[in-house]
C-alpha cells in the first residue's frame, strides 16, 4: 500500500489550481442513466471514486470514453437494473444510480451500502421518499429492490437535510409524472450543480439551493454537455494548508461564494483571504487565534472540513471547542492526532482543543478520506518526518495532493508500496 512521508517545516507559497468537484461530479455522471444517448463532461477530477463510479455505469451497460479529465457517457445501450455489492461497496455514493435507473427503466436493484467509518449513514429517507414516489421497495438479502409502473409527483418532507437524498430524489421526480415538491431538502452547491445540468438536459426543476426544490416531471431527457464545478472541500484543504504553514498561496480556478462559512473562520482565526474572481489568495499573518466550529449543512460550516480545521486548532493560540452535528463517529482521525502531540478532549459530538506550540512527526494512520488530508496538513508543520500510510483513502478524493503540495514548496513524496 502506498504511504505519502512529509518532512515538516516547509511554509507554502506559489499558485494551485482547484480540480472539479468530486461530490458534484458524482451524481452528474449517475445523472447521464436518465437519457438515451451520448454526454459529454468535462473538468471531471481524476480520482478512485469517480473511477468507482464509471465501473458501475459500464456494469450498468452505458459505453464510456475517458481522455484526461473529459469523460464521454453513451447510455443507449444501459438498459441493466442491478448495481451488484461488489461495486456498491467500494463506494457508498453509488446509491446515486437507484433514482435515475428506477424513474428510466421502472425497475432497479441496488445493493445497500454498509455502514462507514464517520457513522451508520443510512439510507432510509432516500427509500421513504422513493415509495411517496409509488415505487414499491423491498430489501432482500442486503439488496435495496425497487419497482414502479410509472412514478407519479408527491410532497416530500426530509426528517433530516440529506446531500444525496435530495440528489437522488430529484433525480427520480424529474421523470415523474406530475409535480414534486422537496421540503428540508439539501442546498449545498454540488445539489444545485445536479439541478441545472438537469434542467439543461430537459427538466424542470425550480428552487435548487433553497429548502424548497419544486419539480414538475417531464416524458424524458436529452443529453448534455457539461462543466464540473470546482471542488470547495479541495479548496478549504489547500486554505488550511497555506494557514497552518503561515504560507502565502494564491488558489486558482475556485468559487469562493461556495467557501463562505470556510473563509469566515479563517478570517476569524486571523488568517488573511483575499478574494479576486475566482481566486483566493491566503496568507499566514503571525500566530493562528483559536475558533470554535459548528458542523451544520450548507451554508453553515461543512463536515468534510471539520478535521481540516481541527488540525489547524491543534497549533492555534488558545483553546477550541469542535462540534460535530451531521456524522456520529468523524472523530476518529482524533486519536492520531493525539500522537502527534496534540492536545484533545472529546465529550459527545464536541472536541475541546488545546492549542500546541508544536505537533511532532509520527507514523500515522489514514481512517477516511478527509482524515487522511489531514494528517498531511498536519505533517507539514510537525517537527520531523511524518508517515502517513493507508492513503488509499486519500486518492478516493484528492486529485494528486502531495504533487499540489510539493509545487508550494512542501517536502513531501509517495512511497508506493
Ligand atoms: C454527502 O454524503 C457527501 N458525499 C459527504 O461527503 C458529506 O460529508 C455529506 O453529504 C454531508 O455534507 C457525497 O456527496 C457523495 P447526508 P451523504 O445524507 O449524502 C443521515 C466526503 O468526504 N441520513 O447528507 O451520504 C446521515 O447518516 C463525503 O466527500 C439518514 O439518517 O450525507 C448523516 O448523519 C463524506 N438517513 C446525515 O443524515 C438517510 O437516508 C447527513 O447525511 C440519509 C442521511
């Protein structure tokens, strides 16, 4: 298994530019199950999760091009309905080809995806809203089946925000018949991302980036051709980078209006980002002040920058609390941390951190995809050489990391293993 080593001590400077969005990018590729034809997308990040996905898309019977990050989709030959456990499992999010293959082929059969390292994850509200729908849903030996002879508009009222419940559901409302209003429903970007590549491919979808999304289903849909959004979590890793390194990096190709709550904290924390289009320039500006943080969905500050932000706490001046409100269990980077030096408490879904003058390198261990970034960012200020080994994880969501680092000057390289 590769390992990725840093040697602390390197501040970072220079320009990077910010890769397509994984998590948008995700269900816009599930997305191309709904027509009969050829799409085109470009900007798509190279990453294993999005190779994840393009595996069960060729299962599913759709034709595949891919030419650096341009990916071609030709889905008139799609017609299978059973995404089987050998693919689901290697990543949760394929549970986003359930709503496009049930409103498309009337039938599908998807394996439930198992628990995960950050929490239970279940899917429930995704089922529940596909039976308002008039799908009939049957779980049978770890399989999610679902029929339908013919989806039909419902009001639906998620008991909790969900990303890809709303994502999966307006999928299949677009081909429902009649209207279909979402309440509760997700407003991060990567939603609203979804909603306008499927209004350009024929539907009509009203409201993506509010609580309420009103879909009115229409007979069917074109192909597109379409850019992926940057990635706002790639981009809040690099802007912590640069903060902890007390750099000075200039981030290209990103849309700061997705970073809102992100940039807030840093402001906060003393760090100095400067807007410019869609570029953020940030600056370390002497000791980093401690913040409190607050998980929320989107627009409030994002779990999947928590540990990011926890790390960057480690080494603030002064003490922190950290609550985790969306995943029961996405404190586990916390113990390697620990090893390193730094200095946490955690009492129920909050983290009390103590700021340390200095982390010191150790052999660390990656748990999940934004832990693993992480304990990067943490080797690059910690005294001495840090070994980061599983980073398996890492590459399910980072375009080539340690390669963006090393071009802002840091000491860091892959031993492949
Ligand atoms: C999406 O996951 C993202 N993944 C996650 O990013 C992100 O952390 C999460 O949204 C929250 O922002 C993708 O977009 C592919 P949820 P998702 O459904 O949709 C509970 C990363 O690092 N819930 O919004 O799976 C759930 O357990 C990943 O890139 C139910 O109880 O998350 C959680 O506590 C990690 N029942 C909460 O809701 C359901 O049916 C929010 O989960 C659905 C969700």
């Amino acid at each position: 298994m590769d390992k990725i080593l840093i040697e602390g001590g390197q501040r970072l400077s220079g320009d990077v530019e910010v890769s397509g969005a994984k998590n948008a990018a995700l269900p816009i590729l599930a997305s191309a199950l709904m027509t009969s034809g050829t799409s085109f997308y470009s900007h798509v990040p190279g990453l294993q999760d999005i190779n994840s996905i393009l595996s069960l898309l060729s299962h599913l019977g759709a034709k595949i091009e891919k030419e650096g990050h341009q990916i071609q989709i030709d889905t008139s030959g799609a017609n299978n309905h059973e995404a089987p456990y050998d693919l689901v499992r290697k990543m949760r999010a394929s549970v986003l080809v359930l709503g496009p293959m049930l409103a498309r082929l009337k039938k599908a059969k998807v394996a439930l995806p198992g628990g995960c390292a950050i929490g239970a994850r279940p899917i429930n509200l995704h089922l529940k809203g596909l039976e308002l729908l008039g799908a009939k849903i049957d779980l049978d030996h770890g399989d999610v089946t679902a029929v339908t002879d013919g989806l039909r508009g419902a009001e639906i009222n998620f008991d909790m925000v969900t990303v890809t419940g709303t994502e999966n559901l307006m999928m299949a409302a677009t081909l429902a018949e009649g209207v279909t209003i979402l309440r509760n429903a997700a407003r991060e970007p990567e939603v609203v991302a979804l909603a306008e590549t499927l209004n350009r491919m024929g539907a009509n979808i009203l409201g993506a980036g509010t609580a309420v999304v009103t879909i009115e289903g229409v007979p069917a849909l074109e192909p597109v051709q379409t850019r992926i959004i940057p990635d706002r979590i790639e981009a809040g890793t690099l802007m912590v980078a640069s903060a902890m390194t007390g750099g000075d990096v200039r981030l290209k190709n990103c849309e700061p209006e997705h970073l809102g709550a992100v940039i807030a904290k840093l402001r906060s924390a003393g760090v100095i980002v400067e807007i410019d289009g869609d570029q953020i320039h940030v600056k370390g500006n002497g000791p980093v002040q401690s913040v409190d943080i607050q998980t929320m969905p989107y627009p409030g500050f994002p779990t999947d920058m928590q540990a990011q932000f926890m790390f960057l706490m480690s080494i603030a001046d002064g003490s922190s609390l950290i609550a985790e409100t969306i995943f029961e269990k996405r404190f586990i980077h916390v113990s390697e941390l620990r090893r390193m030096g730094a200095d946490i408490t955690i009492s129920g879904n909050t983290a009390i951190v103590r700021g340390v003058s200095q982390l010191s390198s150790a052999p660390v261990m990656a748990t999940d995809l934004r832990a693993s970034a992480s304990l990067i960012l943490a080797g690059l200020v910690a005294r001495g050489k840090t070994v980061v080994n599983r980073v398996y994880h890492l590459d399910r969501g980072y375009e080539a990391l340690e390669k963006k680092l090393g071009g802002l000057g840091a000491a860091i390289w892959r031993e492949k293993g």
